[in-house]
C-alpha cells in the first residue's frame, strides 16, 4: 500500500475502471474510455500538482517499476487499485495556478515592444501603428472577459489531452 496526497479535483473524476496510459520517468497517466482527462501520478518535489496524486519518491519509483501500460486500475474514494497494489489518498489538498511573476513580466514586455515598433509593415504603416489598436481592442476585451481567450482553447484539437488544453497548460 502506497499513500497519496491528492488534488480534491479527483474527486471529480469517473469511479470505476481506468487503465495506464503512459509511464515516464517523472509521471504516471492512468485514462478511461469515460473521461477526456487523465490522471497524473507524480513524485512529490515540493509542489502541488493540478488533477494528480503526490507520492513519496521512492513510492513513485517502486510503482513506475511495476506497473505498465494498459494496466488495468480501480479508481474509488478511497484510492486507487491494481492487481500489484493500491494507493490510498492520505491527504487531499486544492492546486491553484499562480502565473510566475517573470512570465506576467515578459507577456507585459511583449506588450509594449509592440506599441514601440516602428518597423515598417507592407500595409504603408508602422507596426506600431497596424496593431496597436487592434491591440488595445483584445487587452480590453480579455480584462472585461478573462474567460474569452480560455474558452476558445479549451478541447480545441485531436488526442486525449487536446492541443488547446495543453498551450493552456503550458502557459
């Protein structure tokens, strides 16, 4: 028996059955033919994990080591069941994603060099002057309706974790 801490958004995944879908050096993904999502197993290094389950290093290693894709899995409230063993949710805990201060920095950055430039453009203008508006117009629009930009990314793709999901993800 292994002991997890666990992201209450777990909670929300479907119980039943499940099945490894990829094993990595840093992460486990278990998936099911109901949900569009997976399940992260990853080592604990100090940080929450979104929608994951943290296990103490050398737990995770004896788990990567045993257990193989296609490997069938129980999912309950309690934890999570092999033929090979279980991991018990220890602790639950809620992830939030906080953008670093460098990346809020370099997107505001990015910002202004484009009201700067002055690069010519084969529209006759000045870059500056073809997208600042335009420019204004999206900062607008995205600080009255934080969820527009989101909304158009979220499931937009092909693969169980969708392309739009993961430039979410990775942004």
């Amino acid at each position: 028996m292994v002991r997890a801490q666990a992201d209450r958004a777990v909670r929300e995944l479907a119980r039943g059955q499940w099945q490894v879908h990829s094993v990595f050096s840093h992460a486990i993904n278990l998936a099911n033919d109901r949900e569009r999502r997976l399940l992260l197993l990853a080592p604990h290094q100090g940080r929450q994990v979104p929608g994951g389950l943290l296990l103490a290093p050398p737990d995770f290693a004896r788990l990567r080591a045993s257990w193989s894709v296609g490997q069938a899995a129980k999912l309950t409230d309690s934890g999570l069941y092999t033929n090979v063993g279980c991991v018990v949710f220890d602790t639950w805990y809620d992830s939030t994603y906080q953008p670093s201060s460098p990346l809020v920095d370099r997107y505001n950055a990015l910002i202004e060099l484009g009201r700067r430039a002055t690069w010519p453009t084969g529209f006759q203008r000045p870059f500056n002057a073809l997208v600042t508006g335009a420019l204004d117009q999206e900062i607008a629009a995205l600080q009255t309706e934080p969820g527009r930009g989101v909304a158009v990314l979220i499931g937009r793709g092909l693969g169980l974790t969708p392309a739009g999901d993961d430039f979410l993800l990775g942004y």
